[in-house]
C-alpha cells in the first residue's frame, strides 16, 4: 500500500537529521536500479563483487557502482 499522507508538520520538532524525511507520496520520486553481484566462498571467507548502475536517481542521491565485502554475505 502507497502512504499518501505525508505531514511535515508531524516532523516540526525534529532537532538533527531533518533533512532525511522525505515526502515519498508522488509515485514519480522513486529510484531504481539495475546490476550483477558475484559471491565467491573462498578459502579466506567468503568475497562479494557487487556492480549496480541506477536507472532513476534523484538529487541528492549518493550512489555507489562497485561494492566489495570480505568475510560477510548478505
């Protein structure tokens, strides 16, 4: 179900990291993206390599194409 009923209002008193409520009740502020991830159980734990590429972004947005984790795998 889409919430519609975003009140900034209800967020008056926030005193630090505002700026992170954001209104998502227009359907044409979503983000997408694409990409690949490689999982690899190596004899040192496991490696993953992520690459991710977004579609639709908005400014603002902080993105990251690669990614690469040792020992965790999500």
């Amino acid at each position: 179900m889409w919430d519609t009923t975003f009140d900034p209002a209800t967020y008056a008193q926030c005193v630090s990291g505002c700026d992170k409520f954001y209104d998502y009740s227009d359907p044409s502020l979503y983000r997408a993206s694409t990409g690949v991830a490689l999982q690899w159980l190596s004899p040192m734990g496991p490696l993953v390599f992520s690459f991710a590429y977004p579609l639709k972004k908005q400014p603002g947005d902080k993105t990251e194409v690669f990614s690469f984790n040792i020992g965790r795998t999500f």
